[in-house]
C-alpha cells in the first residue's frame, strides 16, 4: 500500500493592481511602511508565522519595482501573470502553479496590502480548516448597524436597516484546496467574485467561517499606512514581552 503524501500549505500574494484608491505615484503594495514596503512585511508576517511549502506572488508582467524594492526572497517564487482583476490574477497563479501543485495542497491567498495579520489568526485558520472538507477564511462578526442606501449618489436617504445578525466581514487570509480553488475560478461566475471564498461558493460549497482580528487592516488610502504602522509597533512590543 502506498502511504499518503501529506498536503502541503503554499501561500499565494496577488500583488498586481495598480492601486487606483490609495492614490500616488506607485501601487500602494510598495509604500513605505515602518522602513520598508508594505509588501514586505505582508511577505515576512506570513513567512515567519506559519510553516510553509513555499510562497507565490502573482504581479504585473511590467513590474519594474519588484525586484529593485523586494528582491530575491528564500522560498518565494515570483509569477508575472497579473490580470486586470483579482480573480484572473490568481486564476493565473494557479495555472503557472499546475505542474507543482496537488490538487490536495492547501493553497493560502492572502492580501498584499494585509501586513498585520496576527500570528495567532494565521495559525487558528490553518488549524481549523486542514481537516475541512471545504476549506475556509478569516472574517469578523458585523459589529455596526448596517443601514442601506437609496443609491442616490449626491443626498443618499436610508431605505432600512439591515439586519446583522448572521453577516461576517471578510477578511483574508482564504484557503482552500488547489483543486477546489482552481475549479472554483474557472466557473463562469468567478469574473464577478470579489474573493476566493466567494468563487468556491459559486461551486455550491459552504466556506468555514474562522475569527479573525480587526488588527488584520487592509490598507486602501494612504491614512491607513499610519494606522498600519501603530498596530505593527504594538505587535512587535507585544511579542517582546512574550
């Protein structure tokens, strides 16, 4: 009997927008952040915190700034295969990825512009999903109450008050089988998902839903690289004590 091959866990950064909201001159995964890029410290948060086969960034093919601002990192591999939304770039990813990956290898995308992920979330979303059937994400419990426009774009009027008692806000890391996830984006339905979590629904499946943190910021205006900032000096403080 020939023993089973145990999965491994391979992170995936789609890092090539351009970053039209943050504003600027260059895509915000390269704004300084504490003394480097903010991808830099996306890429070092997950590299020190979880145990991983290897990590993938997906950038644009005329990314002149990788090298010169990342550089050649152990263990990551860079693929210039970004499209023009999310899920085509890691679409792509996944198809450079074909010939190395399992369809059981556990495949983590995590934002390029989320560098404060906790260590302590990271490592319950792998603990809670490796035995999932389906796979699953970080998300927080909706905590404000959630009131619905009129679509009016000028003097917007609230139509009602939604409730939120069952809605989660998205965060990322979202794992899921290199299969699953693979499968997943080449639905016709994927085009339009904002997220992988969304695309494997697409599939008919139920993604598990894990706590995350709010710490876990996405940075989208250039006001939150300061915010960034904070709560990475408050985790660095944090894990000196420990």
């Amino acid at each position: 009997m020939t023993a089973r091959v145990a999965a491994r866990l391979i992170a995936l950064v789609p890092a090539a927008g351009g970053g039209s909201r943050f504003g600027g001159t260059a895509p915000k995964q390269y704004a300084p952040l504490a003394g480097q890029p903010l991808l830099a410290h996306t890429l070092d948060r997950l590299r020190d915190a979880l145990d991983l086969h290897g990590t993938a960034i997906a950038i644009a093919s005329d990314d002149l700034r990788y090298d010169r601002e990342i550089g050649v990192r152990d263990g990551v591999t860079v693929l210039r295969c970004g499209g023009s939304t999310r899920s085509d770039t890691v679409r792509n990813a996944l198809k450079a990825l074909a010939g190395t990956c399992r369809d059981d290898d556990w495949i983590l995308v995590h934002d390029a512009a989320r560098p404060c992920v906790p260590r302590d979330a990271l490592a319950r979303l792998v603990a809670r999903v490796d035995n999932d059937a389906v796979g699953g994400l970080l998300a927080v419990p909706v905590a404000d109450t959630l009131k619905r426009g009129d679509g009016d774009v000028d003097a917007p009027r609230v139509v009602r008050t939604e409730d939120r008692a069952a809605l989660w806000q998205a965060q990322t890391p979202q794992m899921f089988r290199y299969g699953v996830l693979a499968r997943a984006l080449v639905h016709p339905a994927a085009s339009e998902c904002t997220d992988e979590a969304q695309a494997v629904e697409a599939l008919g499946l139920s993604p598990l839903l894990v706590r995350g943190s709010q710490a876990n910021l996405k940075v989208t205006f250039p006001d939150d690289l300061g915010l960034a900032a904070a709560i990475l000096a408050s985790q660095a403080t944090e894990e000196n004590r420990q």
